[in-house]
C-alpha cells in the first residue's frame, strides 16, 4: 500500500486511479457479496500489478540495452537522416529498450499466481470435488497458455522470427485451452438469428462441430498477431490493448450484473478476475511507451496481450463477442492484405515516414513499377486509385509509382495530413474506443432485433 501511495509522478497517479476506479466500478455492479472479497484481492493485486510493472520496466532499461535489447526510435528529431529526410543506416538516434512486454508478463503472472489461493477460499468446502477441479484447470491452462506466448514472444525479440512461424507459435499455445473448453463442457452449437429461422422453418440452432474449434484457434492466431500489424507509433499497442481490455471487463460487468448465478456468472467471473491484471499491468506500460517512447513494448508484448484476450474469450465462452472488440484490428488485416500476401510489394517496415522540419509523421510509401504486378495486384491498385483508399505518387524511376503502405496508420495520415505522434496515437486510439462503443451495442441492442434471447 506504501508503494501504491508513493507513485513518483502525476502518470502513475491517474493511471492506478483508472484501474483501480473502473475495477472498484465492476465490484460494485455484481452486488454478490459471495465474490467481493475475491474480487477486492483480484482489484488490489491490478494496482500491484501496475506498480510493479511501472518500477520494473524503469529499473530494467540500463539492463535491457547492456544485453543489447534494445531499437532505435526513428521517427524523432534526433534520429540521423540525409538531406532528403531519409534514414541513413546504420541507423543512429534515441536507443530505447525493446522486448518490456516481458516484464508486463512477469508481473501478471505473479499477481495471477497470488491470486489463485484467493479464488477458491470461499469454497474450502469444495476441495476436491470435480467442479473445483475443474476450475483450477481453467486458471492453470490460462496461465500456461498466457506463460508459453511470453516466452515465444520473448523468443521472437531476440531471435527475429518469420512470420510462417509466428502464424502457428499461437495454434500450438491454443491446443490446451481447447481441451479445457471441450472438457468444461463448452458446446458447439450457435443459435441462428431469426431472418434464417423464418427462411429455413423451425431451425433454431446449428451445430457446426470441429469447425467451432477452428474458429477458436484461428481466434487465438488472429489475436496475437492483429495487436502486431497495428503497431509502430508510440503508446498504440499498449494502448490499444488496454481499451479492448477496459471493454471486456465492462462486457464482464454487464453479464455478471444480468446474470446473478449459473454457467454465465461463472464464466464471466472467471474472465473478470484474469483482464483487471493485465489491465494495471498494461497501463503501466502505456505511461512508459507514450510519446516520447522511454520503453518499446516489442513482440513479447504483442504475444501476451494476444493471448490473454484468446484465454478470456475461450475459456471465459465469449469467443464471438471478444472478436467483435477486434473491429479495428480487422479493418486494418483485411486493408492489409494486398501487402500481406504480397499481391502488393511490401516493404520490410510500414511504419509512418518522418518531417523532421515539422515534427510531424507522414504517409511512407511502398514503390514498384505496375508492369510487374500479377493480376491479383493491379486490380487491387486500380480499386485502390479508384476509391481513393491509398495515396499514390510518380516514383523516383520512369514507370514507377509510389503507393501509401496499407495500414490504417498510413490511412490515417492520408485522410486528415500529416500529424505529430502523439496526435496520431490520440486519433487511433479514440477510433478505437468508438468501436468498441458501437461493439457493445451491436452486442446488446442490435442482437436483441436479430435473436428472441440475447444471453
């Protein structure tokens, strides 16, 4: 409690007043007084969770660039550039330790580990028998799961992964919580919305089987590595991370406040107790990552953040509205896939370019001749030119062109010019919280039009 009160600047203050009101907010909301003590404890160890993020990730830096992990901030004033603007490798500006999502990791790993004890003490009764077998099951296996990508995150950092193994790093991961899922009961039936009930007659439901599963996993590859694509300004991957987070814990609050008791209840408890940690730990890491960036988050964190939403939303039996906090992310996969499956030349790094007369980040551009595009890309070019979705420039050679990198990011500076860092990140992440708004009330209003229970 001391090292609560003692945060050293006004960041950590409003950052631990954030988790610790909203978690305060979601404890109040259950009106269970069965659960409030474990969720006091739950609450306490996220803003543990903050402060020891927030002193390890500071304590750590010195070490983390001795061990030579560590990146270059490129698009700083102080970062070495041509006349022209552009960098001059080697590279040389700001040195910032990278791979800090390690330290998040650790943390949250601790205070979940704290914290299990504390989850089953009401039921001391209980002990051994198969539903708190059960359980405890769900907890270890999330921790598993959420342990093993810290580690191939880490891994990645350090040894530079390809993507062809990044892709299947997460299924692997994904194998024990499918097990848990399957024997925890979890079903595989959706229930179909009434237009298909009244086209198809008395069909209510759909089991579609293993096709269930495969989605789950697929939910698990697209998490991990949608936090990654969408990355490259200071403060985004943390804070994107923490408003999909702050969602579904309010999704949480919601279904524990409707559902009192039962199967539900459970699993949105269960879902609740594992995102207020990463909610304090990840906010620690926002204060550091903000612009100017004193940490970089690396892959390590991507990997985690990931995940711990892939845990929540299988074992927690809220795959479908988890993804649905994903509408960024998803826009900006399917924006970039021309580039991803490389129907588009796409250059090694897509991040924003840099003025450095204006302090500001601008469109970067990917160049290549359309002669020698496959079908596939010069259709996907001249849709682009057509609907005005990319910027395009004449390249420096005869029969080149410049085309804008296909992230939102560079759609952003595209569609509103070129802006300072912190203001970019300012506009994703409202973009952010505006999806997730809408997420919610696709979830609760619009279902109940489309469904005769919404549960």
């Amino acid at each position: 409690i001391a090292q609560v009160m003692r945060a050293s600047t006004w960041h950590e203050s409003c950052a631990m007043a954030m988790a610790s009101g909203i978690a305060a907010c979601i404890v109040g909301m259950q009106k269970d007084l069965l659960h409030i003590p474990m969720m006091a404890v739950n609450v306490f160890l996220s803003g543990a969770c903050y402060v020891l993020t927030s002193r390890m990730a500071l304590a750590m830096r010195s070490t983390f660039i001795k061990k030579g992990l560590c990146g270059i901030d490129l698009n700083k004033p102080e970062t070495k550039r041509d006349a022209l603007g552009r960098l001059i490798r080697p590279y040389e500006g700001p040195i910032i330790p990278e791979a800090m999502g390690v330290v998040a990791g650790t943390a949250y790993l601790t205070a979940m580990f704290v914290f299990i004890p504390f989850a089953f003490l009401q039921g001391y009764g209980d002990w051994g028998s198969p539903n708190a077998s059960v359980t405890l099951s769900k907890f270890l296996c999330a921790l598993l799961a959420i342990c093993c990508m810290c580690f191939l995150g880490f891994a990645d950092n350090v040894l530079d992964l390809r993507w062809r193994d990044k892709l299947w790093l997460p299924f692997m991961a994904s194998l024990p919580l499918l097990m848990v899922y399957a024997v925890d009961g979890g079903g595989t039936t959706i229930v179909l919305p009434q237009l298909i009930n009244f086209t198809l007659g008395q069909v209510t439901t759909l089991d579609v089987g293993v096709a269930y599963y495969v989605f789950m996993s697929c939910l698990a590859i697209f998490s991990t590595n949608a936090i990654n694509i969408l990355a490259g300004v200071n403060g985004l991957e943390a804070g994107q991370s923490v408003l999909i987070a702050v969602t579904i814990a309010i999704n949480n609050s919601i279904q524990l406040y409707r559902w009192r008791e039962g199967e539900l209840h459970d699993n949105n408890l269960f879902s609740l107790s594992l995102i207020l940690p990463f909610i304090g730990a990840s906010s620690a890491l926002l204060v550091h990552n903000w612009h100017p960036a004193q940490i970089f988050v690396g892959d390590t964190y991507c990997y985690f953040a990931g995940m711990t939403f892939a845990v929540v939303g299988i074992l927690g039996h809220n795959t479908k509205t988890v993804l649905l906090f994903f509408i960024p992310q998803m826009i900006n996969f399917v924006y970039s896939m021309p580039q991803l499956f490389k129907m588009v030349p796409c250059p090694r790094h897509r991040m924003p370019g840099y003025d450095r007369q204006t302090d500001r980040l601008v469109v970067s551009y990917a160049e290549f001749n359309e002669s020698s595009l496959g079908i596939c890309g010069r259709i996907i070019v001249k849709l682009c030119k057509l609907l005005r979705l990319a910027k395009f420039e004449e390249g420096s050679c005869e029969g080149e062109v410049r085309m804008s990198n296909m992230t939102i990011i560079n759609f952003a500076l595209y569609a509103f010019g070129p802006m300072h860092e912190a203001n970019l990140a300012r506009v994703l992440l409202v973009f952010q919280g505006l999806c997730s708004a809408v997420a919610l009330l696709v979830r609760y209003f619009l279902a109940a039009l489309l469904y005769d229970v919404v549960r």
